[in-house]
C-alpha cells in the first residue's frame, strides 16, 4: 500500500522558447529531468511554495501565477498529488542547481522531446505540457 498522499509544487517556468528543468539527485524520480518542485511546507502558501522550491532548486526568481494542472505520481513508497503552476521569471536568469537537484537547465522544446524518448524525462511531463498548452 502507498503512503498517504503528499501535496507537493511544480513550476512551470518558460523563458525565450525554452523551458526550467532540473535533474532529480534523489528521492522519487532520481536522475530524471522534471520541473522544479517539492513538497509544501506546514504553514506555507502554494504559491509561496513554488517560489522557494524554484529558487531552492535552480536559484532562478519567479513569480506565482495561475494553476496550469494537477499530476499524481504514485510508487511504492510514495504518493505526490502535484499541483503545477505557471510562473513568470525574469529573461535570461542563469539556472544553478541546489538543493536535491543534481544539474538545473534551461532546455528547448525540441531537446525535451528527445529527453523523453530517450526516458531521461519523468513519465507523463511532456504529455501534461502539450495537453495543458505550454508546448
């Protein structure tokens, strides 16, 4: 049986025909490039969630903006319910990795496809990018 359901954060982060990634070092999806995100904090704000998971992953400033969607990511020994939301960033900010992400990187759409036929991409993310209009 999984554990209980986790809330957790994306940001959706595009800049110039590219979009913010970050490559998982540990935990659920370890060595898979997804968005940047976490889980929220007791006390914590979604939107407040999204900005410190973003600067804590990449160190790239971002606002909050609308709820692009909801993802669920269920293992054996976890169960995320992910809320996604868009975020607005300031052109041409430097992607940095911190925290529990092993590399940050701005990638073009074209290399996000190839990151998921190559399996390197979390399953579902570029599918829930093209159904919720961001590709």
């Amino acid at each position: 049986m999984s554990p209980r359901p986790e809330v957790c954060v994306g940001a959706v982060a595009v800049d110039d025909g590219k979009i913010l990634l970050v490559r998982r070092g540990r935990g659920a999806g370890q060595g898979l490039w997804s968005v940047p995100g976490g889980r929220v904090e007791p006390g914590e704000t979604l939107p407040a969630a999204v900005q410190r998971e973003l600067a804590e992953e990449t160190a790239v400033a971002g606002e909050c903006g609308q709820l692009l969607g909801v993802a669920e990511r269920i293992g054996r020994e976890y169960h995320f319910v992910i809320l996604d939301y868009l975020v607005s960033v300031v052109p041409g900010q430097r992607a940095v990795a911190g925290d529990d992400a092993f590399a940050a990187a701005w990638v073009t759409f074209e290399e996000l496809a190839r990151l998921d036929a190559s399996g390197e991409l979390v399953p579902g993310l570029l599918a829930f990018l093209r159904e919720h209009g961001v590709l």
